[in-house]
C-alpha cells in the first residue's frame, strides 16, 4: 500500500484507493509536414472566468493565510458548541442526532466501495442517542441490539450478496464509533448539576492535550511512535499532549468546589490519554483509504470525523470517569 504522509494534499476520493501508476505510452510523433498549420484557439472573455472557482472560505477576507482561514472557520463552530452545550435538554440531543447522521454520512462516503446497509445506521444512531436522553446506557444497548434484525433485514433485501460480510461489518464499526460516541455525549451532558461543566471539562481537556501535543512535536519531536499509522506524531507530542491535556483539566477542576483536585488531576489524565488514541485509529482508518482529509465540512480543518476523532473516544471515559469521580 502506498504510504501517505500528512502532508499530502487530500485526494477527497473517498472511498477508492489510487491505482498504480501505470507506464505513459510515449506520445505519438507529429507527422512531418512541410508547412505545418498552426491552430490559435481564442479565448472568449468570459471563459477565464467559468474555471472552478476555490471553496468559499478561500474567498473571504483575512483567509489569505492557513492560519487564518482556520481561526475564521471555528469561530462558527465554537459558537455553536457553546450554544448547545449551555442549552442542554431537547436541543443538545437534537444536536448530537444530528452530528452523528453528518460524521456516519463521511464515514460512508469514505467506504464506500463497501456498500454500507446506510437506512439502519441512521436509524440506529438516531436511536442511541435519544435513548441516552430519555433513558439510561441500559436503553443504548437495547437500541444497539435491536440494530442487528433491521440491518439483517436490510442487507437480505438487496438483489445482490456480494461481501455481503464487509458490508454489514463496516456498517456496524460506523454505528458503534458514531453511535456510542454521541450518546455518551448526551449522557454526560444529561448528568445532574454539573453535567455541563464536565463535559466543557473534557472538551477543553481534549482538545488542549491536541494542541499541546502539536506543539511539542514540532517543537522537540524526534522519536516516532507510529510511523505507518501516522508519520508526524511523536513521543515528545505525546508525552505534551499528556501534559497539557492533564493541566487543563486540574485548572478547571480549580474553579468547581464540587471536583477536588486530585480527582481532577486524574481525571485529566486518562482523558488526555486517550485522546490521542481516538486521533490514531481514525488515522489509521484513513491510511487504509488512502485519502487525508474525511471531508470538507469544516474547510480547511477537514471533515466533521477530523475534528472530534478524539472527541468520539474521550466523551464515553469522560461519562463514567464522572460517574467515578463526581455521582
């Protein structure tokens, strides 16, 4: 398999591995001619114009740098986190339904050649996390369960069943990443008192231990921890990730009397743990694919799976580390 680095520009053919370069035939030579013609093509004024024009946040102002673009792109986004998270009941849940159906619908774009059973997995995903509002982790299982017969039923329907297997085993690691993911999100956020709190907590944690392992690699990186998965994370970045990630969860523990500080400590550590786990298995997922970026939701950040790959694996601990710790 071709090797990828991250560096590579995204290739947004989801879904289909790049063929091997296959040998150019050598140009046919021009037949000799003792006054050859030569062909002036006009080029009408308004053909310039009708080229593919770059994505629109490459055409808003201050978006000149990568840099920029980036910071413009998330204000939105961060907005929007806050909103939902402080509103909590109904709205969150709707939220999260709707997170969930947007990153299962990347996941299925990047497979595919698969030919995911999509219905049920919407559905069911739908269905974990309003079962983690209105009900319990026992009523997310039951929804998981009942996924089975309605994806069975499904994929008997089609005419033809043809890897019939690699079709319902992706479908079920998209309901399982994308299904528990939100729901325990919901659940965390659905916890009394100081649900809000914890789940900013772990937000914050998360994406602090991302940006501190950023910084750490580029700047004292050397040793490689997982070179085929993905070539740029290093020890250094870890250990950083590690740090920070712990850090930022102690130093809001600091402002909440109800998470004393060694809890909050350990707390921040197994989320900052994790995170780079979540980061790592969605790299690895797009390495077998072969492409860089899971979609262009988000603009120059990638696709919705880009953004919340260690979200996805940091809400679930981040729910029963507060079940532990705080209830």
């Amino acid at each position: 398999m071709t090797q990828m680095d991250d560096t590579d520009p995204p290739t947004f053919r989801f879904g289909e591995r790049k063929d091997a370069e296959a040998p150019q035939e050598a140009p046919p030579e021009p037949e000799s001619s003792d006054s050859p013609e030569i062909k002036v093509e006009r080029v009408e004024p308004g053909e310039a114009a009708s080229e593919q024009k770059p994505p629109l946040w490459r055409r808003l102002p201050f978006t000149r740098s990568e840099t920029a673009a980036r910071i413009l792109i998330a204000i939105p986004w961060v907005a929007f986190a806050i909103f939902i998270v402080v509103a909590g009941g109904e709205l969150f849940m709707a939220a999260m339904v709707g997170l969930g159906v947007l990153g299962l619908r990347e996941f299925f774009r990047m497979t595919d050649k698969a030919r995911p059973v999509m219905l049920p997995a919407y559905l069911t995903v739908a269905a974990m996390v309003i079962a983690a509002h209105y009900g319990s982790s026992f009523q997310i299982l039951l929804a998981l369960a009942a996924s089975f017969p309605l994806l069975f039923a499904f994929a008997a329907a089609r005419e033809s069943h043809d890897r019939v297997t690699v079709s319902i085993a992706v479908t079920l690691l998209g309901v399982l990443w994308f299904g528990l993911g939100f729901s325990h999100a919901t659940l965390l956020r659905d916890l009394p008192d100081h649900g809000a709190a914890l789940l900013v907590d772990v937000l914050v944690a998360t994406f602090l231990a991302d940006t501190a392992a950023y910084a750490a690699g580029r700047l004292f990186g050397s040793r490689k921890i997982s070179p085929r998965i993905s070539p740029n994370k290093t020890l250094e970045g870890l250990i950083g990730g590690l740090i920070g990630g712990t850090m930022g969860f102690w130093f809001a523990g600091l402002y909440q009397d109800w998470l004393p500080g060694i809890d909050a400590l350990l707390m921040g550590m197994c989320i900052a743990a994790l995170a780079p786990v979540g980061d790592l298995f969605a790299s690895m997922i797009k390495r077998d694919l072969e492409i860089k970026d899971t979609g262009t939701l988000i603009g120059p950040h990638g696709g919705l799976i880009d953004r919340l790959d260690a979200v996805l694996f940091t809400v679930v601990a981040g729910y029963y580390l507060s079940v532990a710790f705080v209830y």
